[in-house]
C-alpha cells in the first residue's frame, strides 16, 4: 500500500489566503455595488416625476405668466392713462399761504 501525503506549502497557504481574502473583497464590493445601483434606481425613480411634475406644470406656469403680463398691462395703461390727465402745478402756488394759514397780530 502507498501512503500518499499531502504537505501544504507555506506559499500554497498563503495563496489560499490571498484567494479567500480576495472574494471577501469581491463579495463586500458586489454588495456596494448593488446597493449603488438601487440607489441610482430611486434617484431614477424620484427625477423620472419630478420631470413628469414639471411637464404637467409648465403649461400651469406659462398661463399665470401670461396672466400675470396681462395684469401688467392693464395696469401699466391705466397708469399712463391716468398720468395724461394729471395737470401740471406751479410751485409758487405750492408754497404760497392761502387766507385762511395768514395769522395776523394786533399788539396794542
């Protein structure tokens, strides 16, 4: 009968080792990478409708601009218009007393 030993290396140790540490790392950077990718998935997700959102409300948007430069200009030409009908005042008028702001004294 033959005996047969099997005798590991040092260097065969070693490697074993180097192998089991490596797919430990690979198994930790699997498990970030999948937890990457879900993540990337939900900010998908969240910017997918939000983008939706934003297409629902731009047609919102433009018509209160368009109101609201309606408005404006209403507003600006019952300025303008009410502006023409102002009339100018002379500042001598402005600043001269009437009647009735002339105090006069007596002193006797």
């Amino acid at each position: 009968t033959s005996e047969f030993s099997i005798e590991i290396s040092p260097d065969s140790k070693k490697r074993e080792e180097d192998v089991e540490k490596k797919k430990r790392d690979l198994t930790a950077a699997n498990s970030d990478l999948e937890l990457l990718i879900s993540h990337n998935q939900e900010l998908l997700r969240k910017t997918s409708k939000q983008l939706a959102d934003s297409r629902k409300l731009a047609p919102l948007l433009r018509n209160l601009i368009k109101e609201i430069d309606q408005e404006y200009k209403i507003t600006k030409n019952g300025l303008l218009s009410d502006l023409a009908k102002v009339k100018a005042v002379s500042y001598t008028h402005l600043t001269l007393p009437t009647n009735r702001e002339v105090q006069i004294w007596v002193v006797a």
